[in-house]
C-alpha cells in the first residue's frame, strides 16, 4: 500500500459511523454552549442597533431574517454534497448527513418565509407576492418537505438514499434561481446588500449584529446537525439490530 | 416598546424562538429515545455484529 492509499484509508476510517459518533459525543456539549452564547451575544447586538432612517425598528426583523434566508440556501448545498458523497463515493455517512440536514433547512426556510412576510406588510403594504425571490423561497420549502417524505417512504435504506441523493441534487438548480432571481427579474425584494462585489451597503451599525447572527445561526445549525446525524446512526443500529433478532428468531 | 411596528418585531422573535426551541427538543427527544431501544434490545440479548467486533478489538 502507497502512502497515498494509506492517507485516504485513515481518512474514510475517521468517517465512519462509530467514529464519528466517538467525536461528536464530547464536540456536541461545547459546541452547545457556544452557540447560546453567540446568539445571546447576537441578541444583545441586535438589540442594541439604531432604528433604520427608512426602516425604523422594523430592521429588528432583518437580523433575524437575513441568517435563516442564508442557513436555508447553505442547508440544501450541503445536502447535495452530501448527495454527492452518496452517489460517486457510497460514503456510509453522506446519506447520514443529507437526512439529518433536511429538518433543519426546512425549519430555517419556514422562518425567513414567515419573518419575511412579517417584514413586508408594513414596509411594503403586502404579506406576499409572487415575485421570483419569494416564489423561488417558497419552491424551496416545498422540496425540503417533498425529500423528509421520500426519506419515511421507502424502506429499503440503499434505494431510499439513492432516491434521496438523486432527487436532491436535481433540487439544486434552485439554490442559484433563489441567490441570482434579484438580478435577473424585476422583483420587489431588494437585491443583496452583503454578499456583493464591492463594499456592503448597508453601515456598520448594522451590519456587525446582523453577522453576529448569521455566525450564531450558523453554529446553531452545526450543533444540530450533528445531533441529528447522531440520532440517524442511532436510528440504523436499531433497525440492524432489530433485523438480527428477527433472523435469530426466524432460525430458532 | 418598538412604536407602530410591535405587532410585526414580537411575533417575529416570538415564531424563530418556538421554531428553534421546537427543532432542540424534537433532536434531544429523539436521542433519548433512540438510547432507550438500543438499551432495550441489550438487554434482550442483541448485539450488533460490528459491536461485538468492536469489544473484541479493545
């Protein structure tokens, strides 16, 4: 065996599921109580903002919207690199992952749809419109609840993360849809104000809670997925160890 | 507290806590329960294959 061969052999030995349960185990407990410092951090920061010239206090919604939004999109990336694990490298983990991440990203999309309307009828005079950004949001939603059914609706655990994989990844061409639907239709949602070429445009007095937030939502959104990732691998061992003891009943 | 806009700002912190609050306690519910199982089925006697493998590696 060449050095390279014996590297990845450690590599995919790390990620297996006893290991990874062996890390994350004593990682969850810390990663917990960083994150609830960093959103009560967050929430003070927000708290403590100015009111928007424009906006009013109503710029209390947007720190809390912003990061869902975000969480909702990287959510579904890393669900199809997940898929992407499962379908080229089979990686006992990748379906792991891509289950556990979907309530999570479902979760985050209801909340920037439901904060989002919550914004818009005092600023826009509406609770909705079908504009390309929101409508697109919407489509989002409506997959992540179409792939947490397709994970209950088929039992044979190879086929079901095929079928996942397969119907994530074409899931996908909507993340882009949603980030450039600004820029490429005439929408009522303003276009992105952070993630630009160039400065953002928005002042600093805003900008920094509303990064606080993100870095919060984003540690919120680490810690349960783990703990999501860790109940799965629980979940497989009591399904094995269930079809041991019906085979050992079967041959008794 | 926050003039015309409270009716939108509290309801808005109000739904992303119960949201996040109920994804927290569905996740640690699901862990206990899943623990119980894998508890109850030791002590019928079931073991895992890659279990035992892992016992008589230590």
């Amino acid at each position: 065996m060449n050095d390279l061969t014996a590297k990845r052999a450690s590599l995919w030995d790390l990620a297996n599921p006893t290991r990874f349960l062996a890390i994350a185990n004593p990682v969850i407990p810390w990663l917990a109580a960083i994150t609830i410092v960093a959103l009560l951090v967050a929430l003070w920061m927000c708290f403590s903002a100015p009111e928007d010239y424009q906006q009013g206090a109503t710029v209390l919604i947007m720190f809390i919207h912003v990061p869902a939004a975000w969480l909702a999109m990287m959510c579904y990336s890393i669900m199809s690199a997940s898929a992407l694990g499962t379908l080229v490298w089979r990686h006992p983990l990748a379906d792991v992952s891509l289950r556990a991440a979907a309530p999570i990203g479902a979760a985050f999309t209801f909340l920037a749809l439901v904060t989002g309307s919550l914004w818009g009828k005092p600023m826009w005079g509406t609770w909705w419109v079908w504009d390309a950004r929101l409508t697109s949001v919407l489509v989002l939603f409506i997959i992540y609840m179409g792939l947490i059914a397709l994970s209950k609706a088929i039992e044979e655990p190879a086929i079901a993360a095929r079928s996942l994989a397969i119907v994530t990844l074409v899931g996908f061409v909507n993340i882009p849809i949603i980030k450039f639907s600004v820029d490429w239709w005439n929408t009522l949602h303003q276009p992105a104000s952070v993630s630009r070429l160039g400065r953002p445009a928005m002042d600093t007095a805003f900008l920094y809670p509303l990064l606080m937030m993100a870095l919060a939502y984003t540690l919120l959104f680490v810690t349960l997925h783990l703990m999501n990732m860790r109940n799965e691998i629980l979940r497989r061992r009591v399904r094995s160890m269930r079809m041991m003891a019906a085979r050992e009943n079967e041959a008794a | 507290m926050f003039g015309q806009y409270s009716a939108f700002i509290i309801p808005s912190y109000l739904v992303s806590a119960a949201v996040i609050a109920g994804l927290v306690i569905w996740t640690l519910l699901d862990h206990r329960a899943r623990l119980r199982e894998i508890r109850e089925l030791e002590q019928r006697g079931i073991r895992r294959r890659a279990a035992a493998r892992e016992k008589t590696d230590v």
